[in-house]
C-alpha cells in the first residue's frame, strides 16, 4: 500500500486543484465551478471555517496528489466522506489510503462513531476504494443524484469505528 500524507490546503496549492478540477469527471464534484485561481481559493477556504467538516490534502511521494474529506458531522457522532485523486495519481492506491488514514483521525482525533460515504452504482473504481477502505455495502438509494437531466443510483457504504 502506498504511503500518504494528510494536511491542511495552502494557497500555494491552486494549481493543483485548478488541474484537479479541469478533469470531466471532477466538473460536478464541487457546488460551483472551480476554474480560476479565486475559485479554488474558495473551494480551499470553505474547509476551513466549517465546524462539521475536515479536509485534508493527500501528499504522496511529497507531491499533493488528492483530497479526502469528512463533512456533515452532526449529533450522532457520524461524518460524510469524500474523497479524489488527480487523474495522474489513480490506480496505485491513493485513494484508498488516504481514507484509511482519514477514518483513523475522524475516530481518534474527532470522535465519530459511523462514517458513510456513496457513489453512483456505475463508478466501480470508488465502489473498490470504498471497499478497500473497510467501508462495507449498506443498500443502494435509487434516484439520489441528478447530473443535468440523467438521475442516478448511490451506493452507501459506511465503516464503524468499532469495524
């Protein structure tokens, strides 16, 4: 498994999210278009003043390759993830480890007790890092997602701090 590092987002990282989210399959991972450097500084600063959420850019071979998150903690003690790579850095495994690793702080350092996460049915390689990341299949909510005028099924897996 490869080794991976979580931090905070710099400033200094807008290239890196402007190239993540110029990819097709990043355009609708954000509420609003993340293509110029303000946007991404606003994509950046969001995380930082939310109290229930966490991001963290994932550093792999000293080279920040990704984001993993945890957001919509409530009272139940249960957190959201997300997470994505930079098209260069899929298919070694980043993905997966940094959920690892973000499950292991929202545990420890945070104190959830359930965290979820889903995909669209068709996306089979986040379906893989789910299941890599210990994540197991809870159901699948029909309809959940609207892109344009397509609506498509999720996948919810969710990893409890006592799996």
């Amino acid at each position: 498994m490869i080794d991976v590092e979580l931090r905070d987002w710099h400033p200094d990282d807008i290239g890196i999210v402007l190239d993540a989210f110029s990819s097709p399959d990043m355009a609708q991972q954000s509420a609003w278009p993340v293509d110029t450097r303000r946007a991404a500084l606003e994509w950046m600063g969001t995380w930082r003043f939310r109290d229930d959420a966490r991001a963290f850019a994932v550093v792999a071979g000293g080279e920040v390759v990704g984001n993993v998150a945890v957001s919509n903690i409530d009272a139940h003690d249960t957190g959201w993830v997300s997470y994505w790579t930079s098209p260069h850095a899929r298919g070694r495994g980043v993905a997966v480890a940094a959920v690892r690793r973000l499950a292991d702080w929202a545990f420890a350092e945070r104190g959830l007790f359930r965290l979820e996460l889903g995909h669209r049915t068709d996306n089979t390689a986040s379906c893989a890092v789910a299941a890599r990341a210990g994540f197991k299949v809870e159901g699948v909510e029909r309809g959940k997602l609207r892109y344009g005028d397509v609506r498509h099924d999720v996948e919810r897996h969710a990893r409890l701090a006592t799996d």
